[in-house]
C-alpha cells in the first residue's frame, strides 16, 4: 500500500493507547474488511515517523488470507484477491482526511515493507523570509529568523556523506546500531525565501534526519563553522540542535528487483533492530 498523510494532528505514526496515529487509523480501516476476509494484527511500515512529520511516499505492507468466495459489491479474484482499487476506494472513505492510501496492490514473494527497503528520501522545507512562513505552508516548513546560505550548508553536508556512526545525530536508544550510509544530504534555494534539502539513506536512527537539519542552519545562519558538523559527527556525542518536526516530509522509499527483496530483508535484519 500507498500511503499518503499530513503528520500535523497525528502523534507519530505508531499506534499509542489513547493517541491518533497514522497506524491506529489504518488499521481501523483495514479491520472493516469484505465478509469473510481476515482481519489484520498490525501493518509494517517502511518509516515509522515522529509526531508531526509528513509523508507523500510511505510503503506499508499487511498479510492477508485470500477470500474463499464473493463479497458484496467488491469483485473478488479467482485466486481470493478483491479488487485492490475499489478498496482503497473504500478505505479512503472510512479514513479521515489528512491520511489517504493512494493505491494497494499483491506485493512480490519475499516483500518486506521495512526490511526490504534498500534507500528511504526526505525532504525539509525551511523559509528564511523576514516575516515567516507563508500562511499555507506553515505545516510543513520551519520559519528561520536568519538568512541562510546553501553554499555553506553544503559544503558541511559533504563531510557527512558515506558510511558513518550517526550516533551523534540520532536519539538514543538501548538497542540497535546507528551505523548508516548517508547517500544524499542537499540544499537547494527553490524559491525567493524558500529553502529545500534532500536527505537519502540506506535507513535512518531516530531523529537522525531533523539532527543533520538543526545542526546544518546554524552553519547556513553563520553562528558555526561549516567544519563543525563534521566534528560533532567524529565526536560521537549527540548536539541539542534538532530542527523540528512538521518541516520534514517521507518522500519516497526503495526497494530492490523483485528476486532480490527476500535476500535484501534477510540480510537488514541481522544488523537491524525495532529502530527503522
């Protein structure tokens, strides 16, 4: 599946007891299936994202039981499969409006939502305008009351490239490593006050994308030196300059051929722990 969702009255995307999360909402929608069809435990996500963050291009995944006959108005397959496009049809009606799935299909054999994945991107929008944001993008882009320079920025992104110990970039946690290879991580002036980076990884550690965000404006703002990030990266020890949240957008997520996703999830969880 699909999944579109504006992150601003969500708690993340995670279900949380007394909390409206993407997940909780989605399944809910998934539960009200055909007669006769299984009802679902849980989905897996691609991105498990934080409160507040948006996402254009999230990939979930739920095992299902094939129909054993007809189910109401929904053609049903030979094989047991009911048509996936009406049901999304269905499932946008019974979710509210900040989360739609924008198409559902029979995922390949061996498909693995999150374990699969071999790059997730994302993109946070900043505007560096005196007086703000503009009024319609205020839910997903960060006002900065300082002019920014993407020269400086990415001349500091560069030296975070590669394969590293994000560790200093990511919230920590008790289990899992924060050894990630940042394959993209760019700035981009695409309007008169607005500014865009584009960050891709094989994966990222908690918080790891709004860490690099917070820490390159105050290069881009001139209160760091565009060496710093780099030595807050060696140092290992995380910087309280997190950008946050409801600038950062999941664009996209993506996975091997299709022969390849079985041998791809098999070997992401040997090194990958509930930390996505």
């Amino acid at each position: 599946m699909d999944v579109s969702y504006d992150g601003t009255d969500f708690s993340g995307w995670a279900r949380q007891p007394g909390r409206r999360t993407v997940q909780g909402l989605l399944e809910e929608a998934l539960q009200k299936q055909p007669p006769g069809a299984s009802v679902p435990k849980s989905v897996v996500v691609a991105g498990r994202t934080d409160a507040g963050v948006h996402a254009t291009g999230q990939v979930v995944h739920v095992d299902v039981v094939p129909l054993s006959g007809p189910s109401g108005r929904v053609p049903v397959s030979p094989e047991g499969i009911p048509d996936l496009d009406r049901m999304a049809g269905r499932w946008n009606r019974l979710l509210p409006g900040d989360v739609r799935v924008l198409g559902a299909r029979i995922a390949p054999e061996g498909f693995d939502a999150r374990f699969s994945a071999i790059r997730r991107h994302y993109r946070y929008r900043v505007s560096d305008a005196p007086w703000g944001v503009d009024p319609l993008r205020r839910h997903d882009t960060l006002a900065w009351n300082r002019p920014l320079s993407t020269d400086a920025m990415n001349a500091a992104a560069a030296e975070l490239l590669g394969l590293h110990d994000f560790a200093a970039y990511c919230k920590q946690r008790d289990t899992g490593t924060t050894i990630r290879e940042l394959q993209r991580l760019e700035w981009a002036r695409v309007d008169d006050h607005l500014l865009e980076v584009r960050v891709s990884a094989d994966a990222f550690c908690h918080s790891m994308v709004r860490s690099l965000v917070g820490v390159l404006l105050l290069v881009g703002d001139g209160r760091r030196t565009d060496a710093w990030p780099g030595k807050v990266l060696a140092s290992g020890i995380r910087d309280s300059a997190v950008a946050p949240a409801h600038g950062l957008t999941l664009l996209g997520v993506d996975y091997p051929p299709d022969a390849e996703l079985a041998a791809r999830a098999e070997q992401t969880r040997k090194v990958r722990t509930p930390m996505q």
